[in-house]
C-alpha cells in the first residue's frame, strides 16, 4: 500500500485515491488536421516505462482534488507531487517530461498550435 | 415537510441509546436528526465574508480543521466545500440565510441532512478503537480537537471530527452504512467495554 500525499488533506492511505493514468496528454485542438494513426496516438497510446512515470491522482474519498505525481513505477517512490496545470519541478521529473515520446508527437504539436493561436 | 415525531433514523432497530458495559472505555450514541448542510463554494474573500454573515464564523479555510460557533460546526471537507451541522430542524433557516447572503455568488447549499448519519464516541479507549479501522494518524502529536477528516474507517467512507482532547469524536457516514458502520464499532470496542448513550 502506498502512502500518498494529498497536496491539501496530507498524507493518506492509497485506497483514498482513484488513479487518474498518464499526465500531461494534450488534447489536440484541431483534430481534423491529424491522421487516422496520429489521433489513435494520441487516443490510445501510454507510455509504460520500468521507472520515472509522471501521472494523475485523485483524492477520491478525501477532498476529491486532482493533482499530478512523480513515481518510479519499479520502485514505488513517489518522488514528487505538483498541481494540476504545471510541470514537474524534480530533476527526474523534468526530465521524464522532456524525454517522453510524447512531446514530439503529431497530437501535441497540434495541441500546441492550437493554443498559441486562442 | 415531515414532523419531526415521524423522523426513523437508518439506524432505528440496530442502535441502542442505553445500556453496556458499567466499565466501558467506549461510549458509543448516535445523535439523530442534527441538521447537515453542504456548502460550496470558490473560498475567496468574497465568498468567505458572505458565509461568515450567515453562519457568525468564516468557513475554516485550513484544511482538515472544523469551526464550531454555538450548535453550528462547519468542517472543511475540501477548498470549495464544507459540511455544516446544526441542531435538530436548524438546517433550512440556517441554509435560507446563507442563500441570502451568497446571492448571486457562484456557490451552493444543499441539505444532506438525511444522507449522513452521525455518531459520537467518547470514552479513554477511542484513540485505539479508531486505529484499528483507520490508517490515517490520529495520535494526539499528528491530529487534536478541532481538527477533522473525511477518511475510511472500517473501509466506510467517513468525516471523523475531533471534539476535544479526552477522546470525544464525532464520526458522519453515509446512512446506507450507518448499520454497517455501527456493528463494526459495537463489535471492535468489545475488548474495551462499551456503553451505549451519552452518560
């Protein structure tokens, strides 16, 4: 079992929690532009590392706030917390963000154009 | 609206309000029909000032801490969300004044008065009782009165709010595992002997 810390109510027993997958996929804002392959992609793919993993928690049965985590998934060290809407601040975290596949992918370079347009 | 005289609490046929135990390191009661509100709402100053003019205390914005302003207890149940309590058939004027003074205000009351179920534990054993249905740390170090929680106790989901520092407790729980939730209190103070009512 793990102990998390929720970044409002403290630490607390895992079974408080719903696992909320992978953080930081980007919802393409023009879909129409992407391939069949690129939006399945985006829609299906996960990454599955042995390591550094960055993903959504939700306090489910305390204050019911999302909230973003750094864990190693082999060792279980959940090695940062941080808020919904920001980057990891940790070195390993840092760099997990950089080093996913996802940042160069078709999906979120689309979501980035959408954004720096609105 | 329902007289008060026809209320069943979910608990009617499973809680005993006297009897137990003469040593008994635990008091087990429910306290039936207590008003129970909740509100919501952004916890900017606005909203705060607006709650305060209503309830005589600004919502506590420190997580897992209660305030407690006459009969009125408002516990933090999340950074938009509070659970008031009130005595028995306070809750509506209570909710009718604060949806004056929130007006227009993005925020919301509603009366849960029904759906929880609330229990007070007294006695000198309630810190162990707990711990063996709670993986949260309640030794008087990490958590004191005036403090609460929504966490599991017993794997129920349940608000525990600490009273004082001689063991008093209050604990909400859904009514549907009020039942549930009070067998497995009766059951787990057995080794510390348990009195039913206040005493």
């Amino acid at each position: 079992m793990l102990l998390i810390e929720c970044p409002w109510c403290g630490p607390r027993d895992e079974a408080e929690f719903a696992y909320g997958g992978e953080a930081h996929i980007a919802r393409p804002t023009e879909p129409d532009k992407l391939s069949d392959a690129e939006w399945a992609e985006y829609l299906f793919l996960a990454s599955n590392p042995r390591g550094t993993y960055l993903e959504r928690w939700r306090h489910a049965h305390g204050c019911r706030r999302w909230f973003n985590a750094v864990r190693d998934t082999y060792t279980h060290e959940i090695i940062e917390i941080y808020a919904m809407g920001s980057l990891p601040k940790s070195k390993l975290g840092i760099q997990a963000y950089e080093d996913s596949w996802r940042r160069g992918s078709a999906a979120e370079q689309n979501a980035k154009r959408g954004s720096a347009k609105s | 609206m329902a007289e008060i005289n026809q209320a069943r609490s979910p608990l009617a046929g499973v809680a005993s309000s006297e009897g137990g135990s003469s040593e008994a390191g635990i008091r087990l009661t429910e306290r039936p029909f207590l008003g129970k509100l909740v509100l919501r709402g952004d916890g900017g100053d606005g909203f705060l000032k607006a709650a305060d003019a209503a309830l005589g205390t600004a919502p506590p914005i420190e997580p897992n801490t209660a305030a407690t302003i006459e009969e009125v207890s408002i516990l933090w149940h999340s950074p938009d969300e509070w659970l008031i309590v009130t005595a028995t058939s306070a809750e509506t004027e209570l909710a009718n004044r604060l949806r004056e003074t929130l007006g227009s205000m993005h925020a919301a009351v509603i009366d849960v008065s029904d759906s929880l179920v609330a229990l007070r534990l007294s006695g000198s054993s309630t810190g162990s009782l707990l711990a063996k249905g709670c993986a949260l740390d309640l030794h008087p170090r990490a958590f004191g009165p005036g403090q609460c929680a929504q966490t599991h106790l017993a794997s129920a989901l349940v608000t525990l709010h600490q009273i004082d520092d001689t063991g008093t407790w209050d604990i909400f729980v859904r009514a549907s595992f009020a039942p549930y939730l009070w067998r497995w209190l009766e059951d787990a103070s057995l080794e510390y002997g348990l009195a039913y009512g206040t005493g």
